[in-house]
C-alpha cells in the first residue's frame, strides 16, 4: 500500500471533485430554485445584493472548487510521473549526498495506483545499474535508494569489497549457457575525498556492463558478512536473485544497509528510477556553530543534473 501522504493527496483529491459533483448536480440547481422563489415571492425583480447572496456558493464549496484542479494535477504527476525525494542518508554517496532532492520517474517501470500500487500498465523491467526507488522490504511504509546490481536468476557474490557477477542464462542461451562468473571492473579514481568517522574511504569508478558510477570503500572497515542475509544452498556472501525480484546495494558500499543484509526487492515494491537532481543543500555540520544542523547554508548548484 502506499505511503500516508500519497493517501491523504488522493482522498483529498476525491474530496474536493465530489464537493463540485455535488454541487454542480445538487447546491447550485437549489440556489437558482431559491432565486426563482424569492422573485416570484417579491412579483419582480430582486436587487442585485439579493440575488447575489442567493447565489453565494458555500466557503467549503467555493475552497474546493479552487483548489481541486490544482490537487489533481499535483496527484497525477506524483503518482504517475515525478515524485520528489530528498536524500536522507550516505548510503549512496558519492552518487547521491544528504541535501538532495531528487526526481524519481514514476513510469519508468510498471505503473501502479497510487494507492493499493495495483500494475495499471506494465513497462520497462529495471536494468543493471539503474538506482531505483522502492518500499523497503521489511516494512513497505519506507522507501529505500540503491542500485540495482543483480537481475532475476543472476549469481551474485560480493567477497572483499569486490562484486562478481554471474548473468543469468538468456531464454536463447537456455541450452548452451556459458555465462560465466565475471569481476565488476573497479578503477581508483582518489582517497581521503570522504571519510566513514575517522576512516579514510576510497572512491573507485565501477562498470556495470555500459554502466559506470562512482562508489565509495572503506579499507579500514571490515566486512559485516556475519549478519548477511543467509540464503539456502549459497556461500555466506553469495546471493542468487529470485524470479520477480531484484538484488540492490549502495553505492557507499561499507555504511549502507542493503540487499546484503535484508535480500532481495519484490518487483511490486518499485517505486520509480532516480533520474535527475533538481536541488542539493549543504547543512551545517560544525558541532560549534549555533545554526541547527538542519538548516541549509549553501546551494550545491555542481550537483543539479542527471543521475548516473
């Protein structure tokens, strides 16, 4: 089911158009009915102050009649088209920094109510690379920011800080698939750029097929493999995806409770595809300063643009 806000934009919707059914069909034929009365009650004419106040729509008619066309709109294109959302956390640092605001394309895969997120129309399945928007797994009422790294019937092993792939066998490779267990290729692009506490983290640029992003290690920090989501018939740190499902990680690979923890992500649980950066805050982050933390001191204008 959808969040509390996605609910309350639609009923509010549904509200206001029935006020102006209601009174479109009903309120307005009785108000004429009444000026008719007065006029054939006074055996003329009514002064125009009279009519008027006959006429007068009622203040709850009148607030939805002005603001119905522009909830609808704002519900259409955020149910259907762009949702907002801001960046709450790291995990997906580099590529996404807390303070911003992104634009998640609604579309991009199936498409869904905006409500019971009931398939309306099915599209594009997710691919390699994408970072994607979807419910939380473990408690559909939080929405969750990774990328996707496995498809379903991929291997996927995530050993020493570094990601191996098995593709799963095409319908045409069904009875020769050769797919073999590949490396993710990693680059080192710098360190030191970012830090998790007082660690240094190295920030590499890896291939996902045609993909490359940018992600952040922290050699210091040993793997958590201990409390991986443990999947039956596989190594600890390996991951075999499901049908339907899809197995997402974030880029900011040693502070990010993803996929390796939790498992794999329903294909009913997509939100969207994160897709462009339309706004990015620098916060304040000296513990000294007398500014709350949350308010922004600087426009990161470097930032707007899409999302790889």
């Amino acid at each position: 089911m959808a969040g509390y806000f996605a609910i309350f934009l639609v009923l509010l919707t549904l509200t206001c158009g029935l006020i102006w059914l209601l009174d479109a069909w009903v309120l307005a034929p009785k108000r004429q009915q009444r000026v008719l009365e007065a006029k054939a009650a006074a055996k003329g004419e009514l002064p125009e102050v009279a009519t008027n106040e006959l006429l007068k729509e009622p203040s709850y008619v009148e607030t939805a009649k002005s603001i119905f066309p522009v909830i609808a709109l704002i519900t259409i294109f955020r149910s259907f088209i762009y949702e907002p959302f801001q960046i709450p956390s790291g995990s997906m640092m580099p590529t996404l920094l807390v303070g911003d605001f992104i634009l998640v394309e609604k579309f991009a895969y199936d498409v869904k109510d905006p409500v019971w997120r009931k398939t309306l129309y099915s599209n594009k399945k997710p691919e390699r690379g994408d970072v994607a928007v979807f419910k939380y797994p473990l408690d559909t009422r939080v929405d969750y920011i990774k990328r996707i790294i496995g498809l379903p019937g991929d291997r996927v092993i995530y050993r020493n800080k570094q990601l191996f792939i098995q593709k799963a066998c095409t319908v045409e490779q069904a009875e020769n698939c050769t797919n073999k267990l590949e490396v993710v290729a990693l680059e080192l692009k710098n360190e030191g750029e970012f830090f998790q506490g007082q660690y240094p983290q190295r920030r590499y640029t890896e291939k996902l097929g045609e993909v490359s992003h940018d992600i952040l290690q922290t050699p210091m920090r040993p793997e958590q493999t201990q409390i991986f989501y443990k999947q039956a018939n596989t190594e600890i740190d390996e991951f075999i995806v499901p049908e339907g499902h899809y197995f997402a990680i974030g880029d900011n690979r040693d502070n990010s409770g993803d996929g390796r923890f939790w498992g794999f992500v329903p294909e009913e649980n997509l939100v969207g595809k994160a897709v462009f950066i339309w706004m990015s805050f620098e916060f304040n982050d000296d513990a000294n300063s007398w500014l709350p933390r949350w308010v922004p001191v600087g426009i990161r204008f470097e930032r707007l643009g899409p999302i790889h």
